[in-house]
C-alpha cells in the first residue's frame, strides 16, 4: 500500500499517482444527454419515465420506471439507456439517489427534473458511477448545494467542475471487478437481513396471536376480539399505566452538543432504529442537573418509545436501553419502567408487534408538521397479558431471531464499510488492485 498516493478533488494537479493514471474532471469526461432531433413524441405515445423515488439509494443500476403518456409529461430530462443519473436536489443526492438507466423500452425515457442524465465518452460508466458513491465526492458535491434551505440544488458549473481520477482502462475494470464482488456480498446480506426482518414480523404476529404455540397447532387454541387484535380467550389486557412508569425526556435544545465534555450521553430519537435497538454511533450530551438525576437516568432494562417525528414510520419505535454508564433521555422519547408485573423484555416485545402491526400509526395524532403519540395516549395502550410462563416462551423465541438480527447487522455494517473504503483507495490510486491480492480473471483485467 503507497500512502504517499494522493488524488486533488478540486483541480488537475497529481502526486503520487499510479504510472499510467491522469487525473481528470466531471466536464471533460462526459456528455449530458439532450433529446434527439429525430425523437416525436405524440399525446399519446408512452414513455418510461423514472421518477426520484425509484432511484436506488444504493447499488449501480436504475432498472424501475412508470409509464407516461406524451400528454401527461409537461418537463422532464431526457435520458437514455445506460445514463447515469444522479440526483442534484438536497436531500436526495447526499443520500445517494443515483443509478445507471438499464432495461429502458426503446432504449430512452424521461427522468424527474431534479436529476442530470450523464453519459460517459471514454471513461467506463460503472467506474464514475462508482466514483459518484464515493463519500468524499458525495461531501464535495452536498458542499457546492445552493438555494434556499431544503431546496438546495447542484449547479452543472459545479459537477462538472468535479475532479475525477482516470486510469488505464484495464485498471478501471479491474477495479469495477472488486467492486461488484464485494457489493454482491452486500446486497446478499442485505437480503438475508431483509428476511431476517420479515421473519421476526411473521413470528411476531403468530406470538401474539395464538401466544407460544407451534404452527401447526393453531387452530387447537380458542381466540377472541379484543382491541389490539385477535388474541387467545385466556389472555387479559392491562393499560400501559398500570404496569409502567411513563416519563418524558429532557426538553432541550442538544442537535449541537457534540463534545463529551459537556456532560454526559443523551438519547434522541435518532439513536431509536427501526429495528428497535439503540444506536450509539451517533451522541449528543447534555449537563443533567443532580436534582433531576433520580429521574432522567436510563437503568438497564428501561423501554424507550419514540413518540414524536415528523415521519409516521418512525412513530412507536421502541427499544430497551442495556449499556453500561450514565445516559439520559431527550423530550421525543418517553421511557417506560415497569412497576415489577412485567417483565421489560416482554414489554419491549409487546410493543414492537403493535407498532409492526400498525397500531400507533392508526391512533396517532398529527400536528401541523408531527405524527404523535403522546404520554397520555400512551398510558391507555393494552398490553397482552398472557401467564408468566407463556411471556417467557415469547421472549426466548424471538431474542433466538434478534441475535441473527443483529449479526446479520454488524455483518451488512461491515461490508457497507469494505465498500466506502475500497471505494475511496481503489479510485483515487492511493490502493492499486492488485496490491489487494486478488485473483482478477483475464477477461476482466
């Protein structure tokens, strides 16, 4: 590995780099693609048409698009097969919108407005599509964003004015080789955990339904309507109030308190994931007054329930807090402590089947700009009260499917990470291919 390899984003000045690299930018390298002279297109011809929403957030290609009427197209991009398009509008293209068209009927559509169709001349199209997935070009390119907040747009005269690193082209598909290899094992984790998830749903809804029962011996077990769904005849329901202590969060203001010093970690609904654990990758502190300590402290074994965003997905995620230390809590979160009936782990599940079900997106409340479920909405929620053993039985199966969950995670967190590194080292020469070790077929290199 030569770590005195370096690659200059914002100009056309080398050092270091590999024999045979030159270093480029956006401008030089590609077209953008315009409508033909010769293409008509009638009130009635269709024609696909790829809206921002079906540009992948990940992976190289744009294969979905909806079909349109001439007549119902009053602006557009036009691009063709094999463009890449890349989001300009803030805030898709720091969340990476962008695919190569591929599959288009007739070989063209039109995209949103809000995406620039580029064609490569020379350089391999995979090769920059890959180089726009690079962190740090995503970072230079989100910096060069202009116009009012929340509409901010990519100027052309800045994309193209983008660096861009140009090997030989036997470089450039064998680094596209390792690429595609690696986020091959990406997307397949990506799927594994996409059933994991599934799966827990499915497991979910069957536990809570007919309680701790196999399968095929559902229909043995006598059910009943109750509020939060079918549930078996014996099972009793207890408000959220009863059996736990509810209680808001700090009101303050924390999106800017990064530094430790300040005092000590506080949770926010962003450290909340979908899929109901806590994330510490991203911390905020707060200086939690001594007076409010006995409180505002997490214990172990506390449900934290995220009941405020502005999205309704997010509304009802819930975790249970189980790290070391001294961690509080932010004013979107109400934390729920049980008065000893039940058992946190069982409530934690509890809770996560009813917001998989639904059930806080129907009773949400919605203010001008927030999806709520409030501390009083809260308290009424039933919680199943099924026998201690039965609540047992349900939180030993699907802690079983949470561990593949969670190594299924740190495995996709992993290799996203592979992805971003070789990314950035393969393409601005500070790692060659080959310095990797790796078999590259003939037909590749």
């Amino acid at each position: 590995m030569a770590n005195s390899r370096r690659f200059d984003i914002d100009g056309k000045i080398l050092v270091d780099m590999p024999p045979g690299w030159k270093q480029s930018c956006v401008g030089d390298e590609v077209d953008f693609s315009r409508k033909p002279r010769n293409c008509e297109i009638t009130s009635d011809t269709e024609v696909p048409f790829m809206p921002m929403d079906l540009l992948p957030d990940s992976g190289l290609y744009a294969t979905r698009w909806i079909p349109r009427k001439g007549k119902e197209l009053s602006s557009g991009v036009f691009f063709n097969d094999g463009d890449i398009l890349l989001a300009k509008i803030t805030p898709c293209l720091q969340n990476g919108k962008q695919g190569i068209a591929r599959g288009i009927p007739g070989g063209w559509g039109f995209a949103t407005t809000e995406v620039y169709a580029i064609r490569p001349r020379s350089l391999n199209t995979e090769f920059l599509a890959l180089y726009f997935r690079d962190q740090d070009v995503r970072k230079w390119l989100a910096d060069k964003l202009q116009g009012a907040t929340g509409r901010q747009r990519l100027p052309k005269e800045a994309l193209t004015s983008l660096g861009v690193p140009v090997p030989p082209p036997d470089e450039q598909r064998a680094i596209i080789h390792v690429l595609r290899t690696v986020q091959r094992a990406k997307e397949a984790t990506g799927n594994v955990l996409a059933a994991a998830r599934q799966l827990k749903r499915s497991l979910m809804r069957h536990l809570f339904t007919y309680g701790p029962v196999p399968f095929d011996e559902v229909e043995n077990v006598e059910l009943r309507q109750s509020d939060i769904g079918t549930k078996p005849e014996q099972w009793q329901e207890e408000e959220l109030a009863n059996i736990t202590d509810i209680v808001y969060g700090v009101q303050a203001a924390v999106a800017h308190n990064t530094d430790p010093k300040i005092g000590i970690p506080i949770l926010t609904n962003i450290n909340i994931t979908i899929d109901g654990t806590c994330d510490l990758g991203t911390l905020r502190y707060y200086d939690l007054p001594e007076q409010r300590r006995d409180k505002l402290i997490l214990k172990k074994g506390d449900v934290l329930f995220n009941w405020r965003s502005g999205s309704e997905d997010h509304v009802g995620k819930t975790a249970m807090f189980s790290h070391e230390g001294d961690f509080t809590f932010s004013s979107f979160i109400l934390r729920f402590r049980s008065k000893g009936r039940i058992e946190n782990e069982y409530l934690y599940y509890c809770l996560s089947s009813l917001k998989a079900d639904g059930f806080f997106a129907h009773y949400r409340a919605q203010s001008s700009v927030n999806s709520v479920f409030n501390a009083s909405a809260a308290a009424k929620v039933p919680i199943a009260f099924p026998g201690k053993k039965e609540r047992a039985a349900i939180v030993m199966a699907l802690q079983a499917i949470d561990r593949k969950l969670a190594a299924e995670t740190n495995r996709y967190k992993s290799l996203e990470a592979l992805v971003d590194s070789l990314i950035h080292n393969l393409m601005t020469g500070q790692v060659h291919v080959h310095e990797l070790g790796l078999s590259i077929p003939a037909e590749v290199s």
